[in-house]
C-alpha cells in the first residue's frame, strides 16, 4: 500500500490502483488512522487551511465514485488542494514508519551518542536532532510530532475524541554532549540536560496525578491543573507542584539529589522518611543530608545555567566540575592528580572549548593534561 500511496502523492495512480487505496481507506482501523493524519497534518503546518477529517474521507470516496475502469490503466491527475494535503501526510508518515520503525532485534543496539525514544509498544527510536517530522509506533499510529530539539505531545481527547482510561508511556534517553526538550500533552515543557532519562505519559488520565520519572537533570516548567498535581518521582524524592518553573537534579552517579525552585511553589517528600517533607519558596534549593531533606536559599543562575549553554561553578569541588564536563562534553576525565580534589572553583564558561576552560582551571592549581579517545587524564605538573 506504501507504493501505491507514493504513487497518488506523485499523481502517478492509476484508476485500479485508486481503487485498492478506495478499499483500504473505507477499513475502520485505516479510516482512524486517516483522519487521525489528516488532524495532526494541520497542527504541523499552519499555512494549510484547515481540514476536516470526516470530510475529507468522504470527499475521498466521492472522488473513487467517478473514476470508471477500462481495460488499460489511465493515470489520474488529483488537483485539490486540502486533498493533496492529506495525501502528502499520509505518504509521508508511511516513509517515516519505515525510516524510524521499530528496530529489529539484530539492529537493537542503539549508540550512547544517540537521543533515543522507547514507546510503549517497546520499539526504540532514534530522534535525530534538528528535524521536523512525526514520531510513529510499529502500527503506524502517530505518536508525537518533533520540530527542531523538541518533541510535542498532542491532546488525546481534542485531537481524536478518545479518553485514555490508563496512561500509556514514553522513555526519552539524551546522551552526554547534548540536550532536548519535550512539550508534554497538558501543555508543560520539560528540557532534559546531557545524560538524562525522563519516563512519561504520551497522555494524561482525567482524574488522576500527572507524574514523570526522572535519573538525571530536567528543568520543568509546569502547566497550572489544580486537579492535577504534577510529581516528578526521583531516586531519594518526588517534587509535588500545581504550576511552576524549577530546576531538578537527580544523576544515579552523584551523591545528592537537588531541586531548585525559580517560580511558584513545590513540595519536595523524602522516599527513606515518611514523614520528611519541605515546601520550597523561589530561590531555594532542597536537598539530602545525613538522611534528612534540607533546604537553603541559593543563586539561580547556577542550577538553570545550563539551559542556554552555560556552566556556572560557584565554590564548587574539582570533582563535581568533572562531572558536569564530562556530560558537556561527552568525555571521561580521569583525575591522578588528588590536590584538586582539595580545591574549589567559581568560574562561568559559555562557549568556550574543553580546552580553553582546563586552561582556566590551571590558574588555580598548575596541572598536566591529555586528551586520547575521548578521555581527559589529569596528572600532576613537572616539578621545576
């Protein structure tokens, strides 16, 4: 059906092959599929006028009504505009099922250099950056649309009429050296940091919390629903809010969890003491201590920095760095050199290179450095 879809696209159809597609069309899994298509062509190019998905299935069938076979096949030339504009989607996102379907097991391995997207159906994906395409399951079914280093989650009931009873989830997986953000389908935004894995819901289910799963750093920017807390679940916490802007941490390589509140109000709860809760003001940041969450005002820009590319270190240990610059950059820094793990630096890059801000880090204590198969190893200077 691919070819022959192709072939309409290209106004290529024969009046036997637009016959074929006339019967797979009027199929009612192929009709939802359809209209579905045709709806989300819309949301993805606003210059086409809009479509009605009913209409344009039956406009469909009246066109198949008028085509009369005769004994050899006769191209058929399309010309409607909003009728192209469902085809071209249509074939289109057919391509796209076969690009970015669901891997096979011998092709199953997917590069950590890669941004990855597993789907409830357990198929992995590949989201390459800077692109404006559909993501699709293995049925061909729309799941989400990607414009440029964003993924746009739609709203089940508006755009199909459908409710979701039990959510259904997505993994997004963002290497080392790169970042990518999410526009969930109530509304909330959500950037991923470098190294980072946000489990999610493709839709949110009336009546019930809206809750993510982080490992890693996220900042969330949280669209107001008072019969909807948002939770963002965490190794040591979960982070309750109605409507906000905050930063969180939470790497399964580093000792604390972090979360920053830069706009409204959250509730961070303990998961080791049941009782153990904080409601944070902006400006503050919550945190684990000896086993208790602890909270203290603290400046912004270093825990939000990242988002427009910078790394801002404030009385920061040599190890924490290492481990920011490795995400950053995607390398392994390998320190045989312990007096800088006695040292603290402050200190804000943007677009400087891996280079030019070990350079900087030298001016505090003079150090050795080389850089082979991405692996930085720092070693202790030559004695004069």
């Amino acid at each position: 059906m691919k070819k022959i879809i192709i072939k309409y696209l290209n106004e290529e159809i024969s009046k036997e092959e637009l016959q074929l597609l006339s019967a797979w069309v009027k199929k009612p899994e192929n009709q939802e599929t359809f209209k579905s298509y045709v709806q989300i062509n819309h949301k993805l190019n606003k210059t086409y006028q809009k479509v009605d998905a009913d209409k344009a299935y039956k406009k469909i069938l009246d066109q198949l009504d008028d085509v009369h076979l005769e004994k050899r096949p006769q191209i058929i030339k399309i010309s409607s505009n909003w009728l192209r504009y469902a085809a071209v989607f249509i074939g289109f996102l057919l391509i796209g099922v076969v690009l970015i379907k669901k891997l096979d097991k011998e092709d199953s391995f997917v590069s950590t250099s890669n941004i990855t997207l597993e789907l409830e159906d357990g198929s992995i994906q590949i989201v390459h950056e800077n692109q404006n395409t559909v993501i699709v399951d293995s049925l061909g079914l729309i799941v989400s649309e990607q414009k440029e280093n964003e993924l746009i989650y739609f709203d089940k009931v508006a755009l199909r009429g459908a409710e979701e009873k039990e959510p259904h989830f997505n993994i997004l997986k963002v290497p080392y050296g790169k970042t990518f953000g999410i526009a969930l389908s109530d509304g909330s935004k959500i950037t991923l940091n470098a190294g980072s894995q946000l489990k999610y819901p493709v839709h949110f289910v009336k009546g019930k919390k809206r809750s993510v799963i982080l490992n890693g750093e996220a900042y969330f920017d949280i669209a107001k629903d008072t019969e909807h807390p948002f939770v963002v679940n965490t190794k040591d916490m979960d982070i309750q809010v109605l409507g906000t802007q905050f930063n969180v941490t939470s790497y399964t390589q580093d000792e604390k969890t972090y979360t920053v509140l830069v706009e409204g109000k959250v509730a961070a709860k303990s998961k080791l003491q049941e009782n153990d809760s904080i409601i944070l003001s902006p400006n503050q940041r919550v945190f684990f201590e000896e086993g208790y969450l602890k909270h203290e005002s603290v400046k912004i820009e270093k825990y939000v920095g990242w988002l427009s590319g910078q790394l801002v270190f404030i009385d920061d240990s040599f190890a924490v760095i290492a481990h920011k610059l490795e995400r950053k950059f995607d390398l392994k820094i390998v320190n045989e050199y312990p007096a800088l793990d006695d040292i603290t630096i402050t200190a804000t890059f943007k677009d400087q290179d891996i280079h030019e801000i070990l350079k900087t880090f030298q001016t505090y204590l003079p150090f050795k450095y080389t850089i082979k198969n991405g692996t930085v190893t720092i070693t202790e200077p030559d004695q004069k």
